[in-house]
C-alpha cells in the first residue's frame, strides 16, 4: 500500500473511532507529516483523497476541517467515488427499448405489456476503460431517456426528473473477463474483475435502475458495524 493511502486509510480510522464526538478539525498538515514520518507532499496526496471523499475539507489559513456527517454512511469511498466527476466519462454503446422478461418484471415490479430500457456504456477513468455497465430502467418516468443523459450522470437525470432516490442495494462477485468484454475494456481475455449488480431505489421502495457492470479495476473501503445477533445467530 502507497504510504499516502496507508495515511488515508489511518485518518479515516481515527475519524470512526470518536464517531460519537468526531473532533471538528484534523492536526494541521506539518503535524500530520511528522507523526507519519513522511513528507508533506505524501501527507498532501492523502488529504487530497480525503477532500475528494467528502470526508474533510482543507480551509486556507484556517484549517483541515472534519465534515459533519462522515461517520454515518458504512461506504466510505470506492475506486469510482473517489474520482473527480472531471476525471470520469461515458461512452454509450447501445440503447434500445422493450419489454421486459420475467426478472426485470419482479424487480421494476413491472406486467409483460409494460416497457424498460435497455442500455449498455463504457466507464472511462482518466482515460482509461474500466467498466462496462449493462443497465435497464423503466420506460414509464423516464421516456426521454436518451444517449446525452447516458453519457452523463443517471443519478442527476433521474434527480432532475423530480424523484427522491434513497439507497442501492449491491452485490459483488469476483469474475473473469470474457473476450467480448476484454475487446471493449482493451484488456487481456480471462483477467480478474468484479462483477457489481447494482439496484437504485428511489424514496418510497421502488427501483429505477438494475445494473451489472463489470469493473477491472475495483477496489473500496466499507465500515462495518459489530453485529453481535449476526455472530450468535452464526455460531449456532
């Protein structure tokens, strides 16, 4: 691990463990590059990835001040929300609408007469493929969907539309690159990647988007509170 992650990944501990009183300010940065014993440029690069997160925010001649709120959320970063909206593109390779077939009825809670969306994009991250995203969405709400709202943000178009979106629920599951998919990432055929079948769900339980996306290069930084029912119900 990069000592600049490595100081990352500590501070963001440190933030956790007084999460009950979380302290408004982090030491300054001269302080931070001592007790770490490193210099002030790797201590820089780690705030940079804090500032990105969301998780601190450096005011100039006053402070590296603790965002309210860091603390309640178990997803602290990813490797795609890490990334600056700058650094990220888009590249939709199909759109098509139809009906949906019996899983894309359960999960848009959806008859066989209705229709979804179906849409498949490159992610790219600092110029560089990494994901492919195959994604469907109901067609009812969002009937203009269409390869500008794509190539851009979901999430925003779906915010601009008027809903409320209230959480996603994740799965991951190692993999291997196919050969389509390696022709399309710009990779070798067979290498590992994660699989991540994503539902986003709006206020009031219903799903807007239901997608699998294949990323070749994941990884990302969870807290997960003890569950003591969890572990007794385990050990039965």
């Amino acid at each position: 691990m990069k000592k600049s992650e490595f100081i990352a990944q500590d501070l963001l501990s440190k933030i956790y463990q007084h999460s009950g009183s979380v302290p408004e300010k982090l030491p300054p940065e001269r302080q931070l590059a001592e007790e770490y014993g490193v210099s002030r440029f790797t201590v820089r690069k780690a705030l940079e990835k804090l500032v990105s997160i969301g998780a601190v925010r450096i005011v100039q001649g006053s402070g590296i001040y603790i965002n309210a709120g860091v603390s309640s959320n178990p997803l602290v970063y990813n490797s795609i929300t890490e990334k600056k909206f700058t650094d990220i593109s888009f590249k939709m390779l199909e759109l098509h609408k139809r009906r949906p077939d019996r899983e894309e009825q359960q999960v848009f809670d959806l008859t066989a007469d209705d229709f979804i969306w179906a849409f498949t994009r490159l992610r790219r991250i600092s110029q560089r493929n990494v994901q492919i995203e195959y994604s469907r969405m109901p067609a009812e709400g969002f009937a203009d969907l269409n390869q500008k709202t794509i190539e851009h943000s979901i999430q925003q178009y779906v915010l601009n539309k008027g809903f409320a979106i209230s959480h996603s629920l994740t799965r991951y599951q190692a993999v291997t690159v196919s050969k389509e998919q390696a022709q399309l990432l710009g990779c070798k055929k067979g290498i590992a990647a994660m699989q991540i079948t994503n539902r986003g769900i709006l206020q009031g339980g219903r799903v807007y988007a239901f997608s699998d996306i294949i990323d070749i290069d994941y990884s990302c930084t969870y807290v997960i509170p003890f569950n003591q029912d969890n572990l007794a119900f385990r050990q039965t």
